[in-house]
C-alpha cells in the first residue's frame, strides 16, 4: 500500500511590490520586523534609524494585517496610520501580506547606497535667531555618478564634531549638481550638541563625518501632476531640494506651490533664495505664514493651515510636508479634508531630541 504523500508545507509570506511593478516574495518569521525579512531576503529597501523615528522605511499595507509596536516617538501620522501606512522596522506579520513601496525597484540600488564620507566645513551663517546654514564640501570626491549620490528631499547624518557616537540627521537643501558641496540648515536647540557646536566652536577648515543618503521623502509622480509642497521652519530644507531638482532637471517643471511657515516672522529665512526661484520659475507660487507677523510681513497670518482653502486641493495632487511634528500631523490630516488622495500624502517629521534624530 503507498503511503499518502506527505502534506505540502506551507509558510507565511509578504509580497513586496515596487511602485514599478516590481514584486518579490519573501518568507516572514512572526518574532522579526519586515524590514528584518526584507533585509534577510536580499531586498533593497529604504530604512535608517531602525527604531520609528525617521519614517524612512514608511510602507503602504495593500492587504492582510500587521502590527506596530512602538516604544517612543513615531514618524508616523495619524492620517498616515489611518490610511493603511505602517513603518517597517515596527512592523510584525503572522499571516500573509502584501507591502506596496513607494518607489521603484532600481531607488536603492547603484548609486546613492548609503555610505561614510568626511568633508571640510566652507561656511556657517546664521540665517534667522535659531537657524543655521552650514555647508561642507566632501572630500576626495569623484564625479561618477555614485559618490554620495542622492536624491534631492533625502537626508544625511552629521557626526558632531568632538564626539564618537553623537549623530544628527539634517535634510539637504542643496541638489546633486551642486556636489562635492552639501548644505544643510540647522535649528539651534537649547543644550542641543550640535547647536553648541555650531555657535560655539564651529570654524571654517573644520572636518565633519557624513553618512548617507538616508530617506524615501523624494519627488513622485509625473510630468503635469501639480507639487503642493508645505513646509514648517527648517522642513524647508528637503522641499527647496525638490523644487531645484525639478528646476534642474527636467525641461519644464510641473506646476509647484509651496507654502512656508514660521512661528514668528523673525524666524523666517532663505526669503532671498524663495524669491530667486519666483523668479527663475514659470509655474511656482509661493505663500509664507507667520504666526507672530511682523509690521511689513507679506504672507498670512497663522500656521500653514491658513492657507489650505485657497490652495483648492484635488485628489490628483501630490502633497509633501516636513517640519515639526505636531504641524506635520495637522496638514497632512487637514489635506485629506480638503481631498487629498491619502496615497499622494508625503511626510518627513523633523523631531527634536537627545538622540539622533532629524532635527
């Protein structure tokens, strides 16, 4: 008599899926995160901090369940959780899924892997009361196209000059063309380690370590869509990157309009620089908020929330947003309201604290 055959052996797997169609799976263990699946199966993926706090492995959950367990600060928002968005260095299957990325299948891969660079600093200027321009110019670097190649909206880690293991993570507002020079603006913190240094030991000539590129905060989208950029003081940076990459390179930039708030008008910075872009750009508006105006102040009084009716959003617009958390929640809530597409929703929260976070 022959034996029955033996039961097919059956595992839990998650189905990654580029946004170019791209797919792969993998098998998932239900005591390890995704990312750490991923990252065993060979995938390239986005990811950072490891920890919750840098939204960089952001992912979109298209089927199944998870769960996401937290133990501090969380890059993600409440319209982010609501709209099926999961981090997935917090996030943990026991069932099948399926895990909609939101880049291509080549983003990682080649040029602009993360990497250790060393650079020299050129300037620092103190741009508003508590913000900081500084830039470095890499050193030995080589025009190959993979040499801290990055993506403008993407972010580096800073190593404080003076310490072994204190790193802060800062969004450039430069742009590939403008490499070997990197820049950065810089909120100045109360006790803040790398505050200190830049007002209290920072000179020209100085060596700085950098690692990156880190971060899936980029342009999407195609030619056409229009770019509702909103930024909250120094979530500036990255949106000025994406403004001058479209600027850069491509021939005709698709329609932008960004929107750029302060707590108080004192804080306002890179004015000069927003203007030159009004300028050079045929397809940019620009509005400024305050919520401290000063006599004189050209913008809306409040926070970027003010300037929501009159931007009239549609569900084909993609939205980016950065700075503080707090703020970066409410827009990004409100932008649904006005009808935003939840998928089209970007965010990058700049937290503040000890440890090293994106400040």
């Amino acid at each position: 008599m022959t034996p029955p055959a033996p039961a097919a052996a059956t595992s839990t797997a998650a189905t990654f899926v580029y946004e170019d169609g791209v797919s792969r799976q993998v098998g998932i263990d239900p005591d390890k995160t995704l990312l750490d699946c991923a990252l065993a199966a060979g995938l390239e993926v986005g990811y950072q901090c490891r920890g919750g706090t840098c939204g960089t492995c952001i992912v979109r959950i298209g089927a199944g369940s998870i769960e996401q367990r937290f133990t501090g600060a969380s890059a993600l928002t409440t319209a982010e959780r609501n709209a099926g968005m999961a981090l997935m260095c917090r996030a943990y299957a026991d069932a099948d899924v399926r895990i909609e990325l939101p880049y291509t299948s080549t983003w990682t891969s080649g040029g602009g892997r993360p990497g250790l660079k060393s650079a020299t600093v050129t300037a620092v200027v103190a741009e508003a009361d508590d913000v900081v321009r500084l830039e470095v110019e890499l050193d030995d670097w080589v025009d190959d196209g993979e040499d801290f190649a990055f993506t403008p909206g993407q972010f580096a880690r800073v190593r404080v000059p003076g310490t072994d293991d204190q790193w802060r993570s800062y969004s450039m507002f430069t742009v590939p063309d403008d490499l070997p020079r990197v820049g950065f603006v810089v909120r100045l913190l109360p006790g803040g380690a790398m505050s200190d240094y830049l007002v209290s030991r920072c000179e020209i000539g100085d060596r700085v370590d950098l690692e990156g590129p880190f971060g899936s905060f980029t342009a999407r989208g195609h030619e056409g869509e229009r770019h509702i950029l909103i930024a909250g003081g120094t979530g500036l940076a990255p949106l000025l990157s994406i403004i001058d990459g479209f600027r850069l390179g491509t021939a005709k930039p698709p329609p932008i309009h960004l929107v750029f708030g302060v707590s108080d008008a004192a804080q306002l910075f890179f004015a000069e620089e927003l203007e030159l872009r009004r300028l050079w750009m045929k397809d940019i508006s620009i509005t400024l908020c305050a919520d401290r105006p000063a006599s004189g102040f050209q913008g809306r009084t409040g926070s970027p929330l003010v300037a929501l009716p009159d931007l009239h959003v549609t569900p084909d617009d993609r939205c980016y947003v950065s700075g503080p958390p707090a703020m970066v929640g409410a827009v990004a809530e409100a932008l649904l309201d006005h009808g935003a597409t939840a998928t089209r929703v970007y965010t990058e929260q700049f937290l503040a604290d000890k440890e090293s976070t994106h400040e």
